[in-house]
C-alpha cells in the first residue's frame, strides 16, 4: 500500500531569476570600469565578468566569520584576480573596490506572480523562505523589494558560508525554517542549484522555468520527487 505523502509545511525559494529579476540602471559592465580607470589593456585577461565570483558549491566559511571579514574577502578576490591579470600592483586595489560596488549595483524588481503567492502561502499556515547564492545583504534586498512581511527566512550563502549546491546551505534553510526536508518544498530558477541540490537532500524540488526568462536552453528530464512549473501561480497545486 503506497504511503501518502508528507504534507508541505514549508516552501523554501531561490531569490534572483525566481523572485526577483535586474532592471534598469543596469549596473556598469566590469569593462567599463576597466575603461574608466585606464586599463583597457586587462580587459581581454579579465574574462567574463559573470565569472569572478565564488563558484557553485564553494565553501568559504573561513571567510564568512563575520560581515567585515566577508567583505573584506570579496574586494580581495577581486583583487588578486586583477593582478593575476597582469594589473599593476598599485591599480589593482582601486580597481578591485570599483568593481566591488558595481557587482552590487543592483536595481531589483519583483516578477508579478510573487506577492499574491507568497501571501497565500501564509495565509495557509506554511513557512516562506528564501535559500540564495547571494551577499551579505540578502535581507536589506528582500526589504528593497517589499517582501519583508511575506518571509520568514532568509539564508544566503555568504552568511552560511557555502554556496549552492553545496549540503550545508540547504541544511541551514530547513533548520530556519524548523522543518524535516520530506515537508519542505524547493522552488527555484536554476538546475544544479534548484533541483539536483535540494533533491540529494530529500527536499521535492519545483523548477521554475519563466517563459520570460528561459535558463541555459533544453531544460533538463525532470527526476523523481521534481516539478517544473512555468508561474508560480502553479504551485497549489503542487502542495
């Protein structure tokens, strides 16, 4: 006799691509801080700009003792890559502290379907969390957005210390969310990070794949225990 399912207690969700999106100011693009500064020389050696951050699944807890020691390591990431680049010594911190900022010059904006959703969640008795590769601020972006009143967790991976898809940053959700993996719901934009991660953690995974913001091509065959949705005005009926 097949055993009924666990009820959903809590839907744990990622932040960019699935609640929110970039509009514009669009930050500066790294070359143009390249440019700016008189090093049009690096910019071919910097590479893609979408690269320079920590990387999938990275644990940098060592540097996520605190906010000051975490920021501090950001700019020094930076840093060592542009001199790794050939960027002369003297260039490279001013460089580093410019891109910092324009790393997280971000203007924010909220795809519709999310306020109605997380709100009937609530109304419902389940707990609302956000699980994201994200900085420090991640709660000072969830009040720029308006959602402060409609969740009641925020993890990020600077905080945690490791990103997605690593065991821990899921681990630490579901303990702020004070619930057993089998009663908790994923909802998120991307694969690994989204559905193979929370899946290898006994967490139901939702892939949110918004025809508006398409990931990588061919979406990949959906596992056991996974669901892909294209609003997330589907998911009741996923809970």
């Amino acid at each position: 006799m097949a055993t009924a399912p666990r009820p959903t207690e809590a839907v744990i969700f990622d932040f960019y691509g699935t609640l929110v999106r970039l509009v514009d100011p669009l930050p500066p693009s790294h070359a143009a801080v390249f440019h700016r500064l008189g090093l049009d020389a690096h910019v071919e050696a910097w590479g893609d700009q979408w690269a320079t951050g920590p990387a999938d699944g990275e644990d940098h807890r060592v540097h996520s003792v605190g906010e000051r020691e975490y920021l501090a390591w950001e700019v020094d990431r930076l840093r060592r890559r542009a001199l790794e680049c050939g960027v002369p010594e003297e260039a490279a911190g001013p460089l580093a502290a410019e891109l910092d900022r324009a790393n997280k010059a971000l203007h924010l904006e909220l795809f519709e379907d999310v306020k109605a959703v997380l709100a009937q969640l609530r109304e419902h008795g389940r707990t609302v969390a956000l699980c994201s590769n994200w900085y420090w601020d991640l709660d000072r972006a969830v009040a720029g957005c308006g959602l402060t009143d409609l969740v009641d967790a925020a993890v990020t991976s600077a905080r945690v210390g490791v990103r997605k898809p690593h065991p821990r940053i899921y681990r630490a959700a579901l303990d702020a969310c004070r619930v057993a993996p089998e009663r908790a719901l994923f909802v998120g934009d991307m694969w690994e990070a989204d559905v193979e991660g929370p899946l290898a953690q006994g967490i139901r995974a939702v892939h949110l794949r918004r025809p508006d913001r398409v990931v990588d091509g061919i979406a990949p065959p959906l596992p056991d225990r996974a669901h892909r949705i294209a609003s997330l005005d589907e998911l009741g009926a996923l809970l």
